[in-house]
C-alpha cells in the first residue's frame, strides 16, 4: 500500500496475490475498499494493483479537472513506473471509462481490457441515469454524507474538506458529452464487456458496443472457428450498482485473461 508520483498526482494503490498482474480501477466517489469480496476472489490468483484515482480515497485531488483523458493517462503511467509492461486492466463504472481510454490513448499499455458497466458514448446511459448526473455538485455532496460513499472517504482521504470539491468535478465530468465509438472500434487488446441485465446500460447499447469490438456479426459456425476474441457478459440479477457482488463475475474474468489467444 502505497504511492506513486505520476503526472503530477500522488496516486493510491494497493497490491493483493500473486500471479499475473492485473490493475483494478474502482466506480465514482468509490474507496478501494468498496470492491470487498469482488477483490478478494481476484486476488487469490492474480497480482491484483488496485488504483484510487485522482481525489478519490486516499489519492488527493491536484489543481485539473476529472477527465476519462487524464485519468487514463495516469494509469497508463503508473503501469509503466510499476514496470508491468503490457498488462491486463479491469475497470467499473468511472474506472471503466478510465481503462477504455488508457486502452484508446496507450495500447501498448493494455494486454486485455474488461469494461464493467459503462457505456462507449455518454448518452449509452438510460435517460433518468443522465438526468442524475445532472444533479450531482456540492449540494448533492451534503446529501451524500449519509452514504457507505463518504463514510468510505472520510476513514482515507487526505482532506476529507475536499468532498464538496469531489461531487463538484464528478459532475462537470458526468455532464461533459463524449462519443468514443470511433477509437474503441479500433482498439486491438482482446476486450470483455460485462454488464448486468438490469444496468443503467439499455441491453441495446451494450450489444452496439460489442459490435463495434466486432462481436455478434456473424455466426460462429458449429466448431467456434470464426468466433472473435472478443466477450460480452450480461449476468442475471444483478444491477450497475451490485454487479461486483456477482458470484459468477471472479470466474468469468478469470477464464478470459487466462485464454491463450
């Protein structure tokens, strides 16, 4: 448990197992800590580099605005100050946009990409998701205070003063329009898209996703033959807001990572 000095932010992370290395990027207003035993079950066969990203956690916030950009930027940084070369990188929700666009902006950073719940354009999200996000700033920082979110960042951050200046820069980055599908149709590191089947994600935006990757154009005739190597995942039951709670998820990132081609 330490920091690194990358970009010019003190970035939080933490190492758990042995094995092949595998950086996990945490949701919005998230600690380490709120992976639980999602991060355990990774843990007990991978080296698992878990990342609080600038202002989040124990990871203080410096004088820029959140940005996907900036963000995938440190992280493609901190895998080279760790030495990883290329390596696979897990993230959900705002870590997931984080790790698609470390994948965009650094591909010879990333082995194999999983994207947990979050969409490859901002207007992906169901319409009552977007008009939430709108609301989000200092005010919604004071409601917010009753929340496991801040009960986790006060027991870390370096200035718990700082949470108003979180939800503040979390909705500028929440409101700011994006369209990645242009860059993610040409990413080349074996990617898996996981949702649940009760997202805040339309069932028809994550399979426009998956066929940007080029997934589900084609049938895979009878011996997988013209299957490509990239995943899609919908797990039953589950929600954006519990999908790492899903039993089912530990086993199905393992079995991809581990998948020789």
């Amino acid at each position: 448990m330490t920091y690194a000095e990358v970009n010019g932010v003190s970035l939080w992370y933490e190492e758990h197992g042995d094995g092949e290395p595998l950086v996990l990027l945490h949701g919005g207003f998230w600690t380490i800590e709120l992976f639980g035993g999602f991060l355990t079950a990774l843990a007990e066969r991978r080296r698992v580099i878990a990342v609080e990203l600038q202002g989040h956690g124990h990871t203080a916030d410096v004088d820029r605005p959140l940005r996907y950009e900036t963000m995938g930027d440190d992280i493609a940084a901190l895998i080279r100050h760790l030495g990883l070369g290329r390596t696979d990188v897990l993230g959900y929700s705002l870590g997931a946009g984080t790790a698609l666009r470390t994948t965009i902006q650094h591909p010879d950073a990333v082995r194999r990409l999983i994207v947990v719940s979050t969409p490859v354009r901002r207007t992906g999200w169901f319409p009552e998701v977007l008009a939430g996000m709108a609301q989000i700033g200092p005010e919604s920082a004071e409601v917010m205070r009753a929340s496991p979110l801040y009960a986790g960042y006060e027991r870390v951050a370096p200035r718990v003063e700082d949470w108003p200046v979180l939800a503040t820069k979390m909705g500028d980055l929440l409101r700011r329009d994006y369209d990645w599908s242009a860059e993610a149709a040409r990413i080349t590191a074996p990617t898996m898209l996981v949702y649940a089947d009760a997202d805040s994600i339309p069932p028809s935006h994550m399979a426009e996703f998956y066929a940007l990757l080029g997934g589900g154009l084609r049938d895979a005739d009878w011996d997988g033959s013209k299957r490509g190597l990239n995943r899609l995942a919908i797990l039953p039951g589950h929600t954006h807001y519990d999908i790492t709670t899903a039993p089912a998820l530990p086993d199905l990132i393992e079995e991809f990572l581990s998948t020789s081609s």
